[in-house]
C-alpha cells in the first residue's frame, strides 16, 4: 500500500482518499477481503482520520467496501454471479450508448478513438495489461460523453467500476489483448459509419465476450 496511496492535485481531502482508495480497488492493488484500518491509511496518506472516515462510507454506499462485525472496513468480494449480473446489464445499456453515440459522433470524436486504439495496440506490444485496460475504459468513457445521456453515463460508469478489477484478470489470458483490440476497432468502423444499429450489436457482444472470457477464467482457479 505504501507505494499506490499517493495523494496529488488540490481535491478536497475527502474526495482525494476516496479516488485513491477506489482506484487501488478497481485496479486490484487492494484485494477482496483486505481490512482497511483507518488510523494506518490516515498514516500512510498523512492525513488525519476524518476525511478516511468519510471516503469509507462512500465507497460502502457504492458497494466496494463492507463493515463487517469483527474485521471492521474491509474489500467487498464480488462473486462471479454479481459480476454476470452486472455485465449482462452492462451489455444492453453500452449497447444503447453506442447507438446513441453513432448518431452523433463527430470528426474530432472520431480522432480521439483512434488515437486510443492506437495506444492500445503500443500496450500489446509492451504486454502493458494495466495500461490497456485503462484504455479500454477510456474507449467506453469517450463513447459515454458523445452520447450526451447524462444518467447513462452516470449508471455506466458505476457498473464498470464494479467489473474492472475482474477485466484486468480477463485480459491477462494468453490472447485477449489482441482479440479485444480486434473487438474496438469493429465498433470504432461502425461508429464512423454512423451505424447504429451495428454499433449497438458490437458494443453487447464485445461486453458478452468479456464476462465469458472471465467465466472460462474464474472457473479454471
């Protein structure tokens, strides 16, 4: 934890340690089951206990820490079939953002796609998989803005958070980072287009190729 609890920029404290915290969740740094001591993150973070108060209860409202009877704050374990449920949400409401988003996706937008698909391809060649899948969530990130459905995004955003730290193992299968490439460049071709009703297909059944890939994973261990 010493090395990932850095806290920068000129966020109100509170809102620093839950991004921080949050972020080491989602990327696994902090893995499920883990207690989360008040007094030693303030320690680590040099803030008082106070603002790591605070960003717990956020972050248990949001699902991604539990209080339990003799551990206290600890890191939620998702289950595999929370985790299928979120997706197959997931699945259908990314599919309508990419239908929306084809409709009106402009020019730059379209540069900033492929600028990132572009980035992508660098982290195969590194086998950079942290790096890609911050990228891949970038790709979704820029679909969710151009499609301008404010309570979509917000809904979006929240289930990806949730699935990210199972996507990172996803990826690490020998393969997947080129498939995945493959599966962004064809919403990326329908986006350009301006089909929607293609873009919508690609976007569920990339997301459905991701809880599958992380099914035949998990159920390997």
């Amino acid at each position: 934890m010493e090395n990932i609890l850095k806290i920068e920029g000129y966020e109100l404290l509170n809102q620093k340690v839950y991004r921080v915290l949050k972020e080491s969740i989602i990327k696994g740094f902090l893995e499920p089951g883990t207690k989360l001591l008040e007094n030693k993150i303030a320690n680590q973070m040099g803030v008082s206990r106070t603002p790591v108060r605070e960003a717990l209860r956020e972050l248990a409202v949001e699902g991604f820490v539990d209080m339990t009877p003799n551990q206290g704050m600890v890191v939620t374990t998702v289950s595999l079939e929370d985790l299928k449920e979120v997706l197959q949400i997931r699945g259908v409401l990314e599919g309508l953002a990419t239908y929306l988003a084809a409709k009106m996706i402009t020019r730059e937008d379209i540069i900033k796609l492929e600028r990132i698909i572009n980035k992508m391809n660098i982290c195969i060649i590194k086998d950079d998989t942290i790096a890609f899948s911050d990228l891949n969530a970038d790709f979704h990130d820029q679909i969710l803005k151009i499609c301008g459905n404010k309570r979509l995004i917000w809904i979006c955003s929240n289930l990806s958070d949730r699935a990210h730290r199972f996507r990172i193992r996803s990826l690490s299968i020998p393969g997947r980072l080129k498939y995945a490439l493959k599966e962004h460049q064809e919403i990326l071709e329908a986006l350009k287009k301006k089909d929607s009703e293609q873009a919508d297909k690609l976007s569920q059944k990339h997301i459905n190729s991701v809880l599958k890939n992380i099914l035949a994973h998990e159920s390997k261990k």
